[in-house]
C-alpha cells in the first residue's frame, strides 16, 4: 500500500493510492496511477515532490514526469538516493 503525503492550501493532504507500479528498478521510478477526477490529482499536477508512506516508512520523492493516458495521468516519482533497496523491498 502507498500513500502520498503532499502539501495544499489546507495543509497536508494524504491520500491512498490504489494503482501503482515499479517502471524502473536502477534508477528506481514508480508510476502512479491518477484520475483527474480523485482530490489529489490537481496536487500532484502542481507539485515537483512529494512525501510517499510505502510499507510503514516515509519517504521523500521527486515527481519529475508527468504524462497524460488515456482518461488518467501517470506521476512517474523517484526516491532520494540510497532508499531505492528498502522501497523495493517494502512494495513486495
């Protein structure tokens, strides 16, 4: 299970998110998987980072694509160096 942490207007806004997957192991990128339509959407489409919970821990990640998909966009994010292992481990 993932879940963003992202600031907004209100303060943090921390959100589920449902799909997800691995893009790239070396260097590590999760895609994440966002309909216009869900609350955090326009947080991300404005953010360049962003705090993900994945198996307990906190991690910080940059957002540095953004691509649109069909009726969805994908948040491609990357962690800071040296979390890569731990998160891959954790998503498994």
């Amino acid at each position: 299970m993932i879940n963003i942490v992202i600031h907004s207007d209100r303060g943090k806004e921390k959100v589920k998110i449902d799909r997800h997957f691995v893009a790239s192991d070396e260097p590590l990128f999760i895609g994440l998987i966002v309909s216009p339509s869900e609350r955090i959407w326009s947080l991300m489409k404005n953010a360049d980072s962003a705090i993900l919970e994945i198996g307990g821990k906190s991690y910080s990640f940059r957002i540095p694509y953004k691509i649109e998909v069909g009726r969805n966009s994908i948040f491609f994010v990357s962690p800071g160096p040296g979390d890569s292992a731990a998160i891959l481990e954790a998503l498994r």
